[in-house]
C-alpha cells in the first residue's frame, strides 16, 4: 500500500501505520521503521517474484493483451541507490574520467511486458563486483520464462550491450526470438550492413502517428564466430520527426521475413524503449525505485520487487479493470488522490 501510495522510505510507511489511517490499510497494530527493516532482511523474494508473475499471467487470460499480436519482454539494466561510502558487498564503484572512485551505488536489472500498449515491470535481478548486466540478464530471462511460461511471450527486446552470443543463445533456449540493437560493439556486422543499406533505397516506408518512417531489412549477413546462428537479419529505420529531426537505428533479429515483417520489427525494436520510459523512468521519479531505505542487499531485492508488482497492480487496475463502471480510465495522479483521499475519509469517520 506504501509502495501504491508513492511513499519511498521506512519512515513514511510506519507514519501510514501509526496514523487512524492504519484500519483501513488492515493493519491491526502500529510499528516502527526498524521492524520494516528487519522484516524485509529476511522475506522470501521467490513468492513475490510468482505473484507478480500470476498477476501477468492472469492478465493474459483476461485478455488484456488481446488487442496485441506480439507480446514482448524487455530487458535492460540501470544504477540506483548511490551512497559515498560502501555499505554492503554489492556495492559498485562510481569513478570519475580519472578512474578514480567518487562513491559506490547498486546496478540492477529489470525485466518487463512491452509491446501490448502496457507496460508491467516483473522482476529484477542485483550484481554486484565481479557479474555483469548480460550475465545477470541471462539469469534473469531463465527465471522470468520459468515462471510466465514458454508460450507466454514472443520476443525479447535489448540493447546492444545484450547483443552477446551466450545472451541470444539462453534467448533461443527459452523458446524467445530475439530484436537486439546493432551498435559498434559488433564492428563487423554493423559496417557490412551499413554499406549494403547505403546503397539501396528503403525497402518500406510508412506512417507512425505523425512520423514519417523508412526501413531497410536483410537477412543473409553471416553470423559473428561465437554465434549458432545460420544467418543473421538486420533492420535499419530511419524516423523523420514532425520538427524535422530524424532518428536512426539498426537492429539484429533471428526473425525470419515470413514469421515478422519489417513492420512489425519496427514495432518490437520501439518497444525496448518502454523498460527506461515506463520502466526506471517511472519507478525512480515516482515510486521511489531509486531511494534505499534499508542498506541491506535482501532488503533492497525485497523493495525493488514489491516497487514492481505495485506498479503492475495499479496498471492493470487503472487501464484494464474490467468492471470499473462507466468512468473513463483514469491518470496515475488522479488515481493516486482517490486513494488518498479514500483512506482520509474512512480515517475521519472512525
């Protein structure tokens, strides 16, 4: 309830429960910051992880994401929780253009539903020194599969970071296609396609809202040497803004031009975007995602993985209650102030 109402620390949850506000939230007896502390050192993360994967899952077979073809997962990695000194054992180093270390914060990766017109953010998975965001990504992919199940989705959307061979082959053994970004990381796939694509005129063009928009797609590049791959498929767009700007990216698939076409890619590359808008964006400006209130690395899993399943929750209650009434859908904000004021008003009349 905390996490709905958009109050990041300890202190504002034992305000919630010391006020007349606590019978309404079913909590029988006042307590302290302390005891959140210690109670999210020792909660299980595993049966929060299945919940928010039964609320997806559910969703599914409500039909909420009836309207979509592709259902994709997107998956990417951000920094939160910085501190100057270091706290515990997962502590990174933040260091400076001079490599030299100016204070220490935790990285993180998150994985979450996009391509349906709504975003749910479902799991997350820490490293510390040592691991890496694609190691960690990996783990996280088998894990999320596992408990959504191999036919739940479709694709997995990544950056370039991800554009590993031991990332896209876990991807293929988990039954998921893969749309990577296609950066410099990969000189020679990123060069060969650029020259072909030069020298060709778009293969499509087509409107995306107000943007116009032009797509190249070719799937005979060889693989790079780690990669089981028999072939490689590259979509290059090229987005022309309403302002004149224009916005251009390539993308790697294993999509064959029968299963998707370069539409459709189109569309699956666009929503990696939603994990750093709808995701870290959201969850850090308004839920806290990036305030540690307890320095303790269960602690902080347990509060990253209940700011998840709250935004889920209160997701799929807003834009896909199916027994809301006649009012429209309403915004995060008003939501918000309804709960607010609901639990005033309860407060006021005990």
């Amino acid at each position: 309830m905390a996490r709905l109402l958009r109050q990041s620390s300890f202190l504002a949850v034992e305000a919630l429960v010391r006020s007349a506000a606590r019978w309404v939230l079913a909590v029988r007896t006042s307590f302290g910051d302390d005891a959140v502390g210690y109670f999210t050192e020792r909660l299980a993360a595993d049966p929060l992880r299945m919940a928010a994967a039964r609320v997806v899952r559910q969703a599914k077979r409500n039909k909420a994401f009836d309207k979509s073809r592709w259902i994709g997962l997107a998956i990417d990695g951000t920094g939160a929780g910085r501190s100057r000194q270091k706290r515990c054992d997962e502590c990174r180093p933040v260091r400076n253009d001079k490599k030299q270390i100016v204070g220490y914060h935790h990285k993180v990766v998150m994985v979450s539903v996009v391509g349906t017109g709504l975003s749910l953010p479902l799991d997350v998975e820490p490293y510390g020194p040592g691991d890496s965001e694609y190691a960690a990504g990996q783990r996280l992919l088998r894990r999320c599969v596992e408990n959504l199940g191999i036919r739940f989705a479709n694709y997995v959307a990544v950056d370039g970071g991800f554009a590993t061979a031991p990332f896209l082959h876990t991807a293929g053994d988990v039954g998921l296609k893969v749309v990577a970004r296609l950066k410099g990381n990969l000189p020679e796939l990123y060069e060969a396609a650029q020259r072909r694509f030069a020298s060709q005129p778009p293969g499509r063009k087509f409107r995306d809202g107000c943007d116009w928009v032009e797509v190249w797609d070719a799937d005979d590049f060889d693989p790079w040497v780690c990669l089981r791959w028999e072939t490689v498929r590259v979509v290059r767009y090229r987005q022309h803004k309403r302002d004149g700007t224009v916005v251009e990216a390539s993308w790697l698939t294993d999509f064959s031009k029968s299963e998707a076409g370069s539409q459709a890619i189109y569309r699956m590359a666009k929503s990696r975007w939603e994990i750093e808008n709808e995701g870290f964006n959201d969850a850090k400006n308004r839920h806290g995602f990036e305030h540690i209130c307890h320095h303790h690395p269960n602690s902080i899993l347990i509060n990253w993985l209940i700011i998840a399943l709250a935004i889920t929750l209160e997701r799929l209650y807003r834009t896909r209650h199916l027994h809301r009434g006649l009012h429209a859908v309403l915004q995060p904000i008003e939501l918000y102030r309804l709960l607010l004021l609901s639990l005033a008003a309860a407060a006021n009349t005990s």
